[in-house]
C-alpha cells in the first residue's frame, strides 16, 4: 500500500479496479479543515486524464507494471499482435487497449508492451516515428517553411497537419505524444 503522501509523477496506483499514474500532485494544507492532495492522473488503458482530490494520508495499492520490448507484427480486424523480440512469445491486444497509439502504428515498429500481473493492457510508442505521406495536395512554387499548412493522410491512416512544401512519398517525423509534424526526413 502506499499513501498519499508519497505520491511521485509517474507512479502507478490503483483505484476501483483501474491503474492510474500520478501525473501531478500537490499538497493542500487550507487554514481550516484537514490537509488532502490534489491530483492529476492518467488512467493506463484509456489514457484520459481525471483531476481528483484524496484525503492526506490515504492508501491505494501500488500497480506493478512491467514494460516489454515488444515487435508490432500486424492486426486481424481489432486484434493486434506483438512478438517479443527476444523469447518470440507473441500477445495479442483489442484496438481499445491500444488507444490512440493505433494511428501511429507501422508493421515491424519496436514498441514496449506494457504489462501488469502478467496480463498485457496496453501499448507505449516509441516518442517519434517516421512515416510516409501516401495523400496530400500538392505544394505550389513559392511555398515556404513558415508559410501555412495543408492535411496529409500517413500510410497508417492517420491524418495530419504538415508544411505546404511536403508531397505525396515524403518520409515525416512525427510526435507520437501530441501527434505533431517535427521535420521531413530525407531519404
């Protein structure tokens, strides 16, 4: 059990069931009334972010969770399937373990499958990946860095926004954690 008085970011707790990591605390001592902690957590499988407060003091069970290097093979309608690189022990997850890691999801992608009592329930990417741009409208001459921005579909399906100078067959860096065009990679 642990209290919340010792909460740290990125500890992992568990509350009614669902496994949560502390994404900010604070602790609240108001000048009447007894002390508590606010927080803000993330719920590991649905990635949603709850703002809750606890009593000072309160104990929660600590969730375990282990992180396995894991290969992406491929998907069979919602089901999709990791190898571990190592031992070659595959596991299979829904698309809604995944979340919205999904749309950054290419075949052969090294990403760490996140475990806990052995059950595997969920997915962490790596923080970029590289993907092609498979649609998009093309630029026109004069187009520039800092000029606007267009919608380009990525070969997993993904839409997002990208500088006018990128066309159809460019390689993009993208963030995996806001979904952000970083750069054009050369190829």
């Amino acid at each position: 059990m642990i209290s919340t008085n010792d909460f740290r970011p990125g500890m992992t707790i568990e509350i009614e069931g669902e496994i949560y990591e502390v994404v900010e605390f604070l602790h609240v001592k108001p000048g009447k009334g007894s002390a508590f902690v606010r927080t803000k957590l993330r719920n590991i499988k649905t990635q949603s972010v709850i703002e809750r407060n606890f009593k000072a003091g309160e104990k929660f069970p600590r969730a375990i969770l282990e992180r396995r290097e894991m290969q992406y093979l491929y998907n069979q309608d919602d089901i999709y399937h990791f190898m571990d690189t190592t031992t070659y022990e595959q596991v299979s997850l829904p698309k809604e373990a995944i979340g919205d890691a999904v749309k950054f999801l290419k075949e052969n992608t090294l990403v760490y499958v996140i475990f806990h009592n052995g059950t595997p329930i969920g997915v962490e990417l790596p923080i970029t990946v590289e993907l092609e741009v498979v649609n998009t409208e093309p630029g026109f001459r004069g187009d520039t860095v800092t000029g606007g921005s267009k919608p380009a579909t990525l070969e997993t399906g993904a839409v997002i926004q990208v500088p006018l100078f990128v066309n159809v067959g460019d390689i993009v860096k993208i963030d995996t954690r806001t979904g952000e065009y970083l750069e054009r990679v050369n190829k």
